[in-house]
C-alpha cells in the first residue's frame, strides 16, 4: 500500500492578497478579467498561482475579487471559503521625487470589512503580520510611483464560520483572523502530516538537548515574543502523544510544553489527541480539580456549567478577586503538574525511556496562567 502525503494548501492571507492583486488589475486600462495571480509567498520564498473565481470593476476607480480557500488535506472550516477583496484608487500622492520616499504603509491602507474579525480590546481588524506584509509587498509592485489605495478584505462566512472557533478564547470577536506566520498551510489534522512532523523532530533532536512543543500558531508566536530560539520550537498540531513517544525514543533529554490551556489540561486527563473532534473533556478536567482541590460543591457546578474554558477561567479569577482566595493558583498549579506527570509517564510507557517534561499555559491575553517549577527552570535556560 502506497504511503502519500498530504496535499498542503495556503493560508486565508494568500487569497487575500491574490483577490487584491485580481481587483487591482482589474482597474488598469484594458484588462476586463482576471482567472489567475501570481502571489510572492515571501515566507516561504516562493510563488503561488492563486485562482481567481470572478473580479470585476464596479466603477472607474475600484474593483472587487474573490478567490476561494484551499488549505489542503486538512480539517479546516475554511475550506472553499470565498475571500472577497476591494480595491479603490484613492487620491494620487503629490510631492514630486519626494514621493519615493513614502512608506508602503501610507500608500497601501488595508481594512477589515464583514466577515474579518476584530480584537475586543481596541477594536482593531485581526490583520496580523504576515498578512500586512504579503499585501504591502506584493501590490506595491504593482502600483505606479505617486498611487494610492485602500484594500477591504471581506470574508462573507467569516462571522458564521467564527462561532466554530476558538477566536473569542484569544480576543477576536465577529469573525475570522488573517493569521499566519506562513503562506502554505500545512495539513495539521491528517494522519500524514505526522510524518513530517517527526521529520523535522527527528532533524531537531540531533541539535538540543531541551525542545519546546507548540500545539498552534498562537503558542509558537508567543514563544518568539518571549525569546525561544525557533529552531528548538516543534509545532505538533493536536498529535502531542505520538510526538512525545517519538522524542523518547529518539533520547530528547527535556521538552517544555507550551500551550493554551484549554488544549493543553487535556492532557492532564491522559488525553494525548488533542482535536476537539476525538476527545474534549475540559469543563470535566477543570470542574475534578476544583472539587479536589476543596472548593465549594456550588462553585464546582459554575465551573461545569462554563461554556469554555476561558469562562471557567474567569469564574475562578473573579472567585479570587472577590474572596481574596488562590483558586487559579492552586487549580491550574496542579492540572500542570499532572500534566508534566502523566507526560512522562506516557513517554515511559511506550518508549521505556525517561524524558522531564515541564509545562506552560497561557490565556486569551497571550499572558502565562502557570509554570510548573520544571517548565520555569526550562524557560529560563532557553530565553
């Protein structure tokens, strides 16, 4: 039987960038229609034919594209989602040679419209970085020396599509994000896309003796923020147990686990899947730890009856604030510890090899909620 990998895609910014490029085109003397662009992925430095589902000029200075979603092999809910962009020529940047040195910024505004999301705090549009510069750099190309214009990028399902996300947990609200760190995205959820993952572990294992395993894009941004050289950083998707068994074997000597703590308690419950589809568990993990940890039967029902874990998060800061009492502390304290515990247990078991594991879990706020004493000496020796 033949062992194929899985077809990677592109991340939401590419058609984004590629309908902009589509609209902009459709302004230019003598072009009536686009079927296909050519996008500069900058990260990784290579170029995408993007298709073009329809682009058209709706007046003399602005246009509108779409293209659709592909992201591959993967369990995404963006799959085939129109990505709509709008371009309008605005007024042309006067100055003489003086207009060479303005800034793709100030030539090149970019807007959220429906669909994209926003941050609670501030109410700016989730247009992250990558997304900026793919725009910015690939439309400036394209304008002429003294034009200026403003993109409007639309996704009509965005805010449906939202309310299947975990996009509140981390402060986006009525919408999808343009996120990513990359053009292609990489087919986190099927079964092939483990192989390439113990590749590149495989590969990693060889330089360090201490690797930090960052189930999403959030943990892996957060880590750089933080300092973590990203050679040692290992993104495992929702494949955390068959990648920390491959460390074991491969004789890793220390992983720090770093992570949103709605995906990483599971592991506290000896969960090592983590997609949401094959197991969830959180308001049972959080409410058992609770009510270990002593509190009150009528908290412990809240706790259950949160809707996420966010919420069960706030519950318990609130308890805090209002009865001056250590709940966070003392319940996220020991969900870390057991899962630095039932981590190394498991690597024991199916590897018969001794491997620490420490561990960190952060919040919506992209702010850490806990250290276990082992991920804290980690993080110190890597940043």
């Amino acid at each position: 039987m033949t062992k194929t990998q899985p077809r990677s895609g592109y991340t939401l910014p590419v058609f984004a960038c590629a309908a902009a490029l589509a609209a902009l085109r459709c302004l230019r003397a003598g072009i009536q229609f686009v079927d296909m662009v050519s996008v500069d992925l900058l990260e990784p430095a290579i170029t995408a034919e993007i298709p073009i589902e329809q682009a058209a000029a709706l007046t003399a200075n602005t246009a509108l594209a779409i293209a659709r979603s592909d992201p591959g092999d993967n369990l995404d809910l963006t799959q085939n989602t129109p990505v709509w962009a709008m371009v309008a020529l605005g007024e042309r940047i006067t100055g003489g040679e003086r207009v060479r040195g303005v800034e793709d910024e100030e030539r090149i505004v970019i807007l959220g419209g429906e669909g994209i999301g926003r941050h609670a705090v501030g109410g700016e549009a989730a247009i992250y970085n990558y997304a900026q510069r793919l725009l910015r750099a690939n439309l400036s190309r394209e304008l002429q020396l003294n034009e200026k214009i403003t993109v409007t990028i639309v996704l009509p399902s965005g805010r449906q599509l939202a309310a299947r996300t975990s996009n509140a947990a981390f402060g986006v609200v009525e919408g999808l994000s343009l996120l990513g760190t990359t053009g292609i995205s990489q087919p986190l959820s099927a079964p092939g896309q483990l192989e390439v993952y113990r590749e590149q572990l495989q590969h990693k294992a060889q330089q360090f003796d201490c690797l930090v395993f960052c189930i999403g894009e959030n943990g892996l941004d957060l880590a750089r923020n933080l300092g973590i050289d990203r050679e040692r950083l290992i993104k495992t998707a929702n494949w955390l147990g068959p990648l920390l068994v491959e460390a074991g074997l491969l004789g890793v000597p220390s992983i720090l686990l770093f992570g949103y703590h709605g995906k990483l308690m599971k592991l506290a419950a000896g969960i090592f899947h983590t997609h949401h589809h094959l197991a969830d568990g959180r308001r049972e993990i959080l409410t058992a730890y609770c009510a270990t940890a002593g509190m009150a039967a009528g908290e412990c029902a809240a706790i259950f009856a949160a809707a996420t874990a966010e919420d069960a998060l706030k519950h318990l800061r609130a308890l805090d604030a209002a009865t001056g009492s250590n709940w966070v502390d003392r319940v996220y304290g020991e969900i870390a510890r057991q899962i630095d515990a039932r981590s190394s247990e498991y690597i024991f078991t199916h590897s018969e090899r001794r491997v620490r594991v420490g561990s960190v879990m952060f919040g919506r706020d992209r702010k850490i909620i806990v250290k276990t004493e082992i991920g804290d000496t980690f993080l110190t020796q890597i940043c």
